[in-house]
C-alpha cells in the first residue's frame, strides 16, 4: 500500500539510506528501470505478486538479483547491504 511504502521510505532514510518511492502506478519492471535511471543501487519492492504478505522483495540492481525479507527488517538489510556487511 501506499501507507507501507512511505513508513518504509521514512525508516530507511532514518538510517541514513537515500531512499524514494515511485508515486505512479506502473509496472514492477518499469519501477525497477527508473531506479537504475536514478542510480539507485537497491529498489525494494512490497505488496507484490512474489511477496506474501509481510515480506518485500531488495532488488539489487547492479548485481542482478532479488532476496525475499520480513518487510520489518527491510531497512537493516538495505543498511547492511549499503556497508557491504551483507550479501
């Protein structure tokens, strides 16, 4: 929802992660490709079809994959992940 992704924009920025969200309804590959647009290295991606409810799928967008998470530890991850702490 709407709601999710701005609290979890909000937190992701609280730990000191550069983060946006995408206000147009479009499809998750579109989504993807203006993030690589922007330079985003990490796209996070919740409320979709490969995410039951309470998990969000972290794009990595310069490595090509995806890695499943509880969405309430969505920020650590990215956090960690920006580091290089975490793979």
């Amino acid at each position: 929802s709407r709601q999710s992704a701005l609290i979890l924009a909000k937190t992701i920025r609280e730990e000191g992660v550069r983060a946006s969200r995408d206000i147009i309804k479009r499809p998750l590959e579109d989504s993807l490709a203006l993030a690589r647009e922007q330079n985003f290295r990490y796209a996070v991606a919740i409320g979709c079809k490969e995410c039951a409810e309470g998990f969000a799928a972290i794009h990595d967008l310069a490595e090509n994959t995806v890695q499943t998470v509880e969405t309430a530890s969505v920020a650590s991850m990215v956090t960690l992940k920006k580091s290089g702490f975490a793979s």
